[in-house]
C-alpha cells in the first residue's frame, strides 16, 4: 500500500527509510519495527532469488539496537511454593520437568516416552533446529513415575480425562438430574429425568439420581491427546496463583533454571549446552540476573571491598 503501483525493482533503502518513519507514526514498540525489517528482507530475498530486484534494499537499513530487560526469574523457595501448589501428579511432574531440564515449552510438548532414559536420568529433546540431552535428578524421576503409574507408551505429558459425573438442581417445581447421553444410538444428547418433589433435599436427589444413572459417561471416547500450548499455560496459570505468586510462565522456569545452575558454580559453557543455545551471547544474559558467585569473586579481588 505504502509503495502503490510502482515497480519494487526501483525500491532504495532510502525507500524503506521513508516507510519505516511512515510506519513509526502510529507509535509501536521496537520490537514491532525490528519485525517489519525482518519481514521487508525477507520478501526482498525472495525477489531476488527470483530476479525480480537487483538489490536487496531493506539489507542497506540498520535497525537501532533494542534493549532487552533482564530475564525475570523465581527464588528457589517461590520454585518449590509453585511445585507444592500442583494439583495433581501430572501437573507436578511438569513442573518438576521443566526446573530440572530447562526445557521451552516447545520441547517438552514434544517428548515422547522412548525419548526419556530413566537408566541415565536424561530426555533426547528436539530443540530450534538441532537435538540435544538433558538431564534430570531423582526428585523429577519419582514425580515423572508417580504420574505415569506404569503407562509405556504415548507422549510424556497428555491430556487428561474428564469423566462427566452429571447434575442435580431445582427446575422449580420439584428435582431433576441433567446429563449427556454420549451412549444414544442418535448421536450426542441432552437427558434429564424426574428426581422428586420440593420436600427432598439436595442429597436425597443425588443419591436417586446416582441409582438411577449409574454411569452418566456411558460410551464417552477417553481417547488421550497431546498437551498444548493453552493447556500448559493454563496449568501454570493455576499453580501461581495458588502459591500467590502473581503470573509465572514455562520460560521462567528456564530462566530460574539456568540462573541457579550459576548461582551454583556451573560453568557458562555447560549451562549453555544445557539450555540449547547456540550463541554463547544468549547464556551470558543470566550473568546479569545471579548474584552470589559474583559478589564472592567481588569481595575477594576488590582491593577496598
């Protein structure tokens, strides 16, 4: 729209200039226009390859270096208040999973359980373009057990089943039990049936209704699938607030991960390896964030300190 009818050979990077001023008027972030940039090269690459254009313009155009905040990452005592705060096994070894390999979330949606050596406490994951192992202690080893309770096969982590128990409530003239018929040779229906008059009470209707439906989940598929993304943000989004920790997310989890392994004497090139990282650069930015090796190595050097 920016460029109108012309022809895209004829674009300068005093052309992209123009359009990223343009662009910069309605007020985004770095980030945004950092995105532009990249798009812009990227179609210009294509035209290239193609003979469309001579030059790639938008390669001419540096873009003003963003300053990254620092990783926000959790104490080791909010760590444990968060795994304490799981409701169920499942949700537990998650956590335990990902403090103990610093995984993205990318990577433990995908591990399978042929991937997980429990012999050698490691995991084969598939990272940004390459394989890698992590490893895992004890503590992670029996949440991961407790929560398999045998299974062999599948996903490490799937989805849960949810077993339809039904409902009693008052319709107003008297008691009635509501439930999906998942067994009706007709397809998927909603039931209800009499329970009782205005003088029975709630438990009363409830023991009726249990007689009566034994089984409300009669012929519902449990078929398990794959963990997603919503699913465990959503896990994670109950766990913190339950341990009264505000909002925590997957990632920083890995970012308490790799800042406590130096807070802990790793060395910055394992820790590196560990996390996946390609770029040393990536794995200094924890450096920043710890603080007790360095005020140790302080304390002893600083002539005044």
């Amino acid at each position: 729209m920016f460029w109108g009818s012309r022809k895209l050979s004829a674009v300068t990077h005093l052309d992209v200039r123009a359009f990223l001023i343009d662009v910069s008027k309605r007020d985004l972030s770095a980030d945004v226009m950092h995105r532009y940039i990249w798009a812009l090269r990227c179609f210009f690459d294509f035209l290239c390859h193609g003979g469309v254009v001579d030059d790639v313009a938008p390669r001419l155009v540096r873009p003003r270096p963003v300053s990254r905040p620092l990783p926000k990452t959790l104490s080791e005592a909010n760590v444990r208040r968060l795994i304490k705060a799981a409701k169920n096994a499942r949700d537990r070894a998650i956590f335990e999973v990902f403090y103990a390999t610093g995984c993205r979330v990318s990577e433990l949606l995908e591990i399978s359980l042929t991937d997980v050596d429990f012999a050698n406490k490691s995991i084969r994951v598939a990272g940004k373009g390459s394989e890698r192992r992590v490893l895992f202690g004890r503590t992670a080893k029996q949440a991961i057990l407790a929560y398999l309770a045998g299974r062999k096969t599948g996903y490490l982590f799937e989805s849960q089943h949810r077993i339809q128990k039904g409902c009693v409530a008052w319709n107003g003239r008297g008691w009635a039990g509501y439930w999906l018929d998942y067994a009706s040779k007709t397809g998927l229906r909603n039931r209800c049936i009499w329970l009782g008059p205005r003088q029975m009470t709630k438990a009363e209707a409830w023991r009726k209704f249990r007689k009566l439906v034994p089984n409300p989940d009669a012929g519902h598929s449990r078929r398990t699938q794959q963990l997603t993304r919503s699913g465990i943000a959503d896990i994670f989004k109950v766990a913190s607030f339950k341990a009264g920790l505000g909002r925590v997310t997957s990632h920083q989890l890995r970012h308490s991960f790799a800042t406590h392994l130096i807070d802990h004497g790793a060395d910055i090139r394992h820790v590196q390896r560990l996390l996946g990282h390609s770029s040393l650069d990536t794995t200094m930015q924890y450096t920043n964030v710890v603080s007790t090796p360095v005020t140790k190595i302080y304390r002893a050097a600083h002539p005044r300190s």
